[in-house]
C-alpha cells in the first residue's frame, strides 16, 4: 500500500496527550486507524440522513415538484 507523509496541526493538550499515551512506533498506525473510523462513521451518518430524507413525505413532495421541470436546453443537439 502507498504511503502518504502529512503534516498536521492539533491543539496542544491534545497534542501532548497523544504523546504520553501513544509510543513513537505506534502513532501512524493510531492516526489512520482513528481517521479511518471517523470517515466511516461520518459515512454511516451520511447515509442515515439520505435514509431519513426518503422517508420524509416533504422531501418526496419536492422530489416530485423538480421531477415536473422540464429544461429547454435538454438536448442542445438538436
């Protein structure tokens, strides 16, 4: 797998607590499993919300208001 260098700023309580906590050989193993939960989880409350959208009666209202319009320029081809 390729591997990436970044650079990163964090406040320095978090910081330092990183640094007591987590030995050297371990942090970019610990940074990209937690960035790698983080994203997950933001996909999963992504895809939560898209799910609850399509419940909502409202949304699909709009959905069928939009689905109604027809553009000019559809097809500029021709």
């Amino acid at each position: 797998m390729a591997v990436r260098k970044m650079t990163f700023s964090v406040p320095e309580p978090l910081a330092a607590q990183f640094l007591r906590r987590v030995a050297s050989r371990d942090r970019s193993r610990f940074v990209s499993e937690a960035l790698a939960a983080r994203l997950e989880r933001r996909d999963l409350d992504l895809i939560r919300a898209c799910e609850a959208a399509n419940l909502d009666l409202d949304v699909t209202e709009i959905e069928k208001e939009f689905d109604g319009i027809r553009d000019g320029m559809a097809e500029p081809w021709k």
